[in-house]
C-alpha cells in the first residue's frame, strides 16, 4: 500500500529524470504495408518568416502523418509544380492536372522572442474551395507539436473522425550490457510517431506493462525494483511515483478506469491469479473474479461497466468479461486456442487480442466484432503481443519480434497499412497508445 518509505523524493527524481533524459530513443518508421486506394494530397513546404532556419518541416510532419493513416498519399516534392503560400496563389488547374484531391499550403511566421504564428489553410482542388482556414501560435521549441496539432485539423476535416497525431505513446525498451546477462530497462514517453523520446525511468530490474491514466497525466506499471512485482504510479509532468501494490505474488497488469478512480489489477494476494480493483481515493481493494484458474489481464470497458480478462477456465487462454454491477460472467473468445490481452475499441464494438488459430501456429493481432461474434486478422508476424488500440480507434500499436530483436508494430484497424518503429538500440516492447491530450 501506499506510505512514505515508498515515496521518492523531488530532489532524487529530478537527478533521475536528468541522466535518463541523455538516453532518449527515438523510434524509426519503416512503412512496410500501404494502400493503393490512398487518395492523392499535395504539402507544399511552409514559407517561413524569420531569420536563419527552422529545426523541423512542418509541412514535412504534416505529411508523413497522413501517409502514415493510409487514407492519403503525399505527392513527392520533386514533383509540384508550384508553391504557394495563400489562396490567391494557388491556380487550381495545375494541380488537378497533377490529380490531386487535396492541397495545403502555409507560412511560418517569427514574432517577439521565439514565439510564431503558423497560417495555414486546406483546399478542395475538385470543387474549388477552402475547407480550412486557421491560423496557430506556436513556439519555436513546440514546432513539431504544433505540426501535430494542424495534422489531427486537417484529418477531422477530411474524415469527420478526430486525429490522434497529438497523442503519445509509453513503451520499454532493454539493452543488454555485452554478452553479459545484465540489461537496463527504461520506460519511455513519444510522440504518436516515435520521435521526441523522453525516457520517464531507469531500472536494472525489468519494467512491464505501462497503463496511461485517462486523463494522459501518469503512468501505472510493474517494475520487479523491490525484489519482486509491485505496481507503481507515476505523474509524468513532476516525476513524483509511489508504490501502489506491495504482496506476496503476483502484482500486475494494471488497467486505469475510464473515470481515472479506479486501477484494474491482477493479484495473488489470496493463493491465486484473480482480478481486482483498488479504488484510489480510500486505498481499497475490491476482488472481481473467483475462480481456481488464472484470471489476468484486465481491461475496462469504455463505458466502465465491465472488464474483459485472460482466464485459463476453459483448459487455455480464452476472453472473458464480467458485469461489475451484476457479477455476470461471460466467454468472448471461442475461435482458436489461444485468445489473450484482450483491449476495446474506444467505441465498443470490436475487442482487440493477441490470437492463435486451433491448429497453433503464429501469434497474430486480431479484431473480434462483438455483434458478429467474428475474429478479424490484422498481423502476420510470428511472435505478436501487447495490443494498445489508438483513441479514435483508427490504429493499434503491438510488440512483434524481428529476428531476435523486439520492435513496435503499427497496423490501421481495416488492415490496409502497417508500419514498424525499431529503436537504433535494444529490444522495444509494451506499447500503449495513450489517450487524446487535453
């Protein structure tokens, strides 16, 4: 439970997160699946405004994240014909000789200090109008940021769906020292693409299963640093954690509630794997499930009502879900014979699981349709796990091996596009997709 020999001091965290935020590890994309259907879209690079030059492509950013969705297809730069920087340049002829749907251009503006004001404005080449006009403040520092802000602007204004271009993932990474059996562990926080790493905690003992609280402020995880598994919470802004679980056995997998009061977890506090609920505002545990077998990997419904979880009840790794309100319990998964970490999409209707089929084999990502009761592929690797669904429920983002290295893999919902992110060092593993920012 949580008291004061848990707690580490502001000072010692501030010298903690000093040294790890020198071993950032920024994620690199590599497409490796696209859409031959994407609809064609022109960046033309934004003019700036200032002196010297700037240290990101704001049209460059803008650019890749709407590849990277796999709706749109940026045209090569090499290939536009002209680059205006406001409506009154833009000759729409040209460009649909170019068969382009759509167009942005934009400028760069440097006001006092290093504040800026980005302009901006997307345009319809068929119909001949401007869908979207803004402008933005911004900083110098927070380019990138505000690259992603326009980024999830212009793909709400395209698809009626909000962007996720702004969020952030958490994921661990390990190096092994030499050929030595000692590996740092680091829990790391990125942008939604990999890059402006941030590395959040430093362990010789192994991290898993980081969980973003809804409101994208903390982090709950496992970390083995006390000897054994314990779950920690931590805010990310200040740095400030503490120790959530302290028992004998099992302390793991924990799940934030929709409403950001109550933490999901799995525990063996009572001889067996069972799922619990440790309400934080009094520091009281409520046990879910009751059964001999193994209940793990809790996940909560989006409206809070439920919890879907990994049980061995069936004689192997199958989902379930149980009514908090009436304790009803209940099978999901009947395809296949190995069905676990289960994940909602943000609306419901489909559960996202690390599956193997009946006659064994790989270890894929699918989608199972909760009205259908179909199991839907997404990956074909051979060693798939840990699922995280993105907020608009466009993406998830999964642990895969390559060879012997661990790497994030990306793959769209409908499974037209997939990508992966490699770290240049260590094995990359644990994702989750956090959140909308506020």
């Amino acid at each position: 439970m949580i008291n004061a020999r848990h707690l580490i001091t502001t000072s010692l965290l501030a010298l903690v997160l000093l040294l790890s935020s020198l071993a950032q590890a920024d994620l690199i994309i590599r497409i490796t699946k696209g859409n031959d259907q994407a609809i064609p879209v022109a960046l033309v690079p934004f003019m700036w405004k200032g002196k010297g030059s700037l240290n990101e492509d704001v049209a460059g950013v803008i650019s890749a994240n709407l590849a990277r969705t796999g709706l749109f297809r940026a045209l090569p730069r090499e290939d536009l014909i002209s680059l205006p920087t406001k409506a009154e340049e833009v000759v729409y002829r040209d460009w649909r000789l170019l068969k382009v749907n759509y167009l942005v251009v934009g400028s760069i503006e440097a006001l006092e200090g290093k504040n800026i004001r980005i302009r901006y404005e997307l345009f319809d080449i068929n119909r001949q109008e401007s869908l979207l006009s803004e402008s933005v403040a911004g900083n110098l520092d927070n380019l990138r940021n505000r690259a992603h802000f326009i980024s999830d602007r212009i793909y709400e204004r395209l698809t009626g769906q909000k962007g996720i271009f702004s969020t952030r993932i958490a994921y661990i990474t390990s190096v092994q020292k030499g050929n030595t059996m000692d590996y740092t562990y680091r829990l790391h926080v990125a942008d939604a693409d990999g890059q402006k790493s941030r590395t959040i905690l430093t362990s010789k003992q192994p991290l898993l299963s980081p969980s973003w609280s809804p409101d994208a402020k903390k982090l709950a995880y496992v970390s083995f640093e006390t000897g054994r598994q314990a779950i920690f919470v931590q805010e990310l802004a200040t740095g400030k954690r503490y120790q959530l679980t302290n028992f004998k056995g099992l302390n793991g997998s924990p799940a934030w509630s929709p409403d950001g009061k109550k933490i999901a977890m799995t525990l063996s506090r009572d001889g067996n794997a069972e799922i619990y609920i440790y309400h934080l505002d009094d520091r009281r545990l409520t046990r879910v499930t009751h059964h001999y077998a193994i209940d793990t990997e809790p996940s909560w419904s989006p409206d809070g009502k439920s919890l879907i979880f990994t049980s061995g009840r069936s004689g192997g790794p199958q989902v379930y879900r149980i009514n908090l309100l009436s304790g009803e319990e209940s099978r999901l998964s009947f395809e296949g014979n190995y069905n676990a970490r289960p994940r909602y999409s943000p609306d419901g209707r489909e559960i996202f699981m690390v599956h193997r089929g009946s006659g064994g084999g790989l270890f894929s990502i699918a989608a199972l349709n909760m009205d259908t009761g179909r199991m839907r592929i997404l990956s074909t690797s051979p060693l798939d796990e840990s699922p995280s669904v993105a907020p608009n429920g466009a993406m998830v983002i999964y642990a895969l091996m390559i060879g012997e290295k661990g790497v994030l893999g990306v793959v769209s919902t409908d499974g037209r596009i997939q990508y992966e992110l490699p770290a240049a060092n260590g094995n990359v593993r644990e994702p989750a997709w956090s959140p909308y920012l506020n």
